[in-house]
C-alpha cells in the first residue's frame, strides 16, 4: 500500500519541501527481478530495510545522496521492527539481533514510487529527515528529530548529525 | 511569474526548473514602476520570522494553506533568488517583449 508523506522544514522565507510516495513490503524471492529497473543501496541481507527506487527517480540527481548508504531512521525503523517481531521492550543485544536472517525472517523492502519537491524550496539533505520522517510513518514510531538550521548568509539550510535518539514505545500494528 | 533582472538568477531559476520540465521557458516582461508600486502588495522577506512562517502557513499551497490572501503582487526570496507572483487580475500591465 502506498504511503504518502510530506515532509516539510521551514526556518526562513523558503523551506525544504518534500513529498515521498513509497510502499512498505515484504521481501520477496522474485523482488529483484521485479525491480530489476531498479536500484537497491541498502543491503538487505544486513538489515530488516530494503531499499528501491523507480529508476526515473534515481536518474534525478535528487538521489545522488543514496549512493552514501546512510538513510536517516533506518537503524531506528530496523530497531523498531525487531521489537514488533519479538514483542520486546528492550533494545536488540547485538547487532546480530538486527538481521532478520536470525529470525528466518524475510526483510521489508521500501519502495520509493516518486519524490516529489518544488526545486526553489528543495535541499539535496533534507531528502535524509525527509525518508526518515515516511519510515517512521510507515512502521508507526516517532520520527526522528530533525535538528537544521538557517544560514541567513549562505541562504541555505545546515543539518546537525542525526542524533542518538531512544526508539520510543509505541503499538505493535504495523507488523504480525 | 516575473524575474529579477540580468541574466544570473533567471539562468539559474530555469535550471532547477529545467530539472522538472524542460519544455519551459522564460518570458520577459516590462511594466511601469509606477502600476508596479500601485498594486497591493506584499514581500515576504521584509516580514519578521514568526508573522512570515504564519503568513505562508496560512496562504501559501505549498505549506498547506489556502491563497485567499487578495493581494495583486507577492514578493518572496528563495534559494536561486526573488520570486515575483502576480495575480491574473495584473497580467494586463505587463507587457511582454
């Protein structure tokens, strides 16, 4: 199912405007070969996420960034999925723990149908919060914090490294 | 949508556009300071930080809000320089080259 999110940050006369259209599945074997148009950074067998994106997404230089291998949240969703999975309160022990190969579990994949933005109000570093804001969306946990700032002189925004937030509690409804 | 003048912003404003839609293209346009300082108007700029994130909040679509504002000409600066909104009612003043 499609999950639309609008990501949006303002602190000066224009802001980082977002909207990521994404679907949250089940891995699946024949996955690859029905996204084979697509790309996949994320490597699935590390981690609960997979990523894909529709190529015409991915020959827009928006995703440029995913290249890096850093999606903002995605510790925070994995973490997440392993407490829904396990019906546990405490943080996973290892980061064994993480992989859903311990648990014989297929991993999800997120896929990115389109990203959409105003190029006047766009930023190539808010496509980090902005991800990260769909993910916790889409797996119902607290986005988050998204700590910016506006360079009045530089007319650009600046994004703090993401923070060591605490996953909070929230209901297991996304995952059975 | 009108432009700044000189070539620099407009060129780069096309480029972010161009990235979205290539089939489009600048018109330019003149128009009497005098009209252009009679319209009802607003910059957005020059409006201190909480009233200018109410004030888009509020009118702009593009942050959620409902463009019944009634002004003729709207000011704002983004990240490749000014835009410059005009209502329907004004496109008569302006006279493309």
């Amino acid at each position: 199912m499609e999950i639309i999110h609008e990501f949006r940050l303002f602190k000066a006369s224009w802001g980082i405007v977002i909207d990521i259209y994404a679907e949250l599945a089940p891995y699946e074997q024949d996955t690859q070969t029905i996204y084979s148009h697509s790309i996949k950074p994320i490597d699935y067998k590390d981690s609960f996420l997979a990523l894909f994106v529709e190529d015409k997404i991915y020959e827009d230089s928006v995703v440029s960034m995913f290249s890096g291998y850093k999606i903002m949240g995605i510790e925070l969703a994995s973490e997440h999925l392993y407490r829904l999975l396990n019906k546990q309160d405490h943080p996973p022990r290892s980061y064994c723990d993480l992989k859903p190969s311990c648990y014989n579990l297929k991993p999800m994949v997120i896929r990115i149908f389109e990203i959409d933005y105003n190029p006047c109000d766009y930023q190539e570093e808010g496509l980090a919060p902005a991800i990260a804001a769909w993910l916790a969306k889409a797996c119902d946990f607290a986005p988050p914090p998204v700590n910016a700032y506006f360079s009045k002189a530089e007319n650009r925004y600046y994004f703090e490294p993401e923070p060591d937030v605490q996953l909070r509690n929230s209901p297991a409804s996304v995952v059975s | 949508m009108g432009l700044d003048s000189g070539c620099f912003i407009p060129c780069r404003y096309l480029d972010k556009w161009y990235e979205r839609e290539s089939n489009l293209q600048i018109l330019e346009f003149r128009i009497d300071t005098s009209v252009l300082a009679s319209f009802h108007q607003i910059d957005i700029d020059l409006l201190p930080g909480p009233k200018r994130a109410k004030w888009l909040n509020q009118y702009s679509k593009l942050y959620g809000g409902n463009p019944t504002h009634g002004l003729e000409y709207i000011q704002r600066g983004t990240q490749v320089g000014k835009e410059h909104f005009f209502a329907k009612l004004v496109f008569r003043h302006l006279k493309f080259q």
